[in-house]
C-alpha cells in the first residue's frame, strides 16, 4: 500500500479537489491541517517540502507532489480506477478544459493571498473585495454552464476531474452570495456530485477540526 499524507486546509478549495479525488478513488489518507489563517504554510519547515508555500501537497511514499491538478493526475496514474481524466485525446481536452475554466481562470483571481493584497495593499473594502470575488465566478461560470454537457456529471455518467473542481466553487459561490440562478445545469450537476458520500466525506464541515 502507498502512504499518502495530505496536507492541506479545511477551507481550501485546492485541497478540496483533491480530497474529493482520493475518495473518489477509495484511498486512505492521513490529514494534516495547514492553517492558512495562522500562516502556517509559510513556516520554515513547510517550505522545505513545498517551495511555494501552497496547499494542497501530496506526500506519497516519502515523495511531494503539489498543485491540486497534478495531484489529481498522478492519482489516476498511479490508482487508475475509477478513472478522472478520460484516456481518449478528445474526451480528455474536454475534462480538462473545464476543469481548468475553476482551477486556472476563477480560483487564481481569487484565493487567500490576492483577496489579502486588495485589502492591504489596494485598500479596496470588504463590499469591493467581495466584488471582485462574485465578479470572477460569475464570469467562469457563464462559460462553464455552456461547457457542461447533458450528463448527469461534468464527467458524464460518472464524476470526473471537472467535477472534483465545480463542487468546491460552487462551496464559495454560495459563502459569498453568487446568485445561481442563471446556472441550472452547474447546480443539477452539483447536486447530483454532494449526494455522493465521496463528496459529503470532503466537504470542509466534514474534516474541520471540532
């Protein structure tokens, strides 16, 4: 058996993904909370394992793997069952461009350490920042919801990588107030992904410290 150990944060959605992913998968895992709030993922001996001072990282073995997307992709090579990125060339551009429509073009704009640079640096105020954060899942979304097929999952019959990405923002749309009315396939396929216990199981009630 490999020895996986995550370190992550509750409420990263990054970590979120992945967590959704080694469920998925049926993977045991040992958790390590990196408070983000208390920096932690800045401290000497976090940086040693993961130069970018980033959640999620992946110890397999004794070895890191960081970047959720990465992860999620050594995970389907390494336990390749059930499958979250398609073999097929064109099936595989698809999951990955939607997933990458989350992880490359919404989340980046706006994770912990831009949000903190509007405010102390910008001086933008918490309605403005909060702004800007609706602002850039909205626009992500209008994309998403033409991208997302007629499945019952981004990933089809079955969730995928997509999918592990859309739940989690969908987690922070709702935290700030994102009207979803406009996305009716983004919420059926969201539904559909929390019934799953794999989900549930990730969620950032699920594994916050009590």
């Amino acid at each position: 058996m490999t020895s996986l150990v995550l370190h992550d944060y509750f409420r990263s959605s990054a970590s979120y993904r992945v967590r959704i992913a080694l469920n998925l998968k049926g993977l045991a895992y040992e958790r390590v909370e990196i408070s983000l709030i208390a920096g932690e993922q800045k401290s000497d001996s976090y940086l040693a394992q993961n130069a970018q001072g980033f959640v999620p990282l992946l110890v397999a073995d004794g070895q890191t793997i960081i970047q959720s997307l990465a992860i999620i992709d050594w995970l389907d090579r390494a336990f390749p069952e059930p499958r979250l990125i398609p073999d097929d060339a064109m099936p595989r551009a698809v999951a990955l461009a939607q997933a990458q429509v989350v992880a490359c073009d919404i989340h980046p704009l706006n994770n912990l350490r831009v949000l903190k640079y509007l405010k102390r640096d910008l001086g933008l105020n918490e309605q403005t920042k909060d702004r800007w954060y609706r602002h850039w899942i909205i626009e992500g979304f209008d994309a998403l919801e033409a991208m997302a097929g007629e499945g019952t999952y981004l990933g089809g019959d079955a969730p995928g990588i997509a999918d592990c990405c859309l739940v989690p923002q969908m987690y922070n749309a709702r935290r700030f107030e994102v009207p979803l009315d406009a996305y009716p396939r983004l919420v059926a396929i969201d539904a559909a992904c929390t019934g799953l216990d794999a989900f549930q199981r990730a969620h950032p009630d699920a594994v916050k410290a009590a």
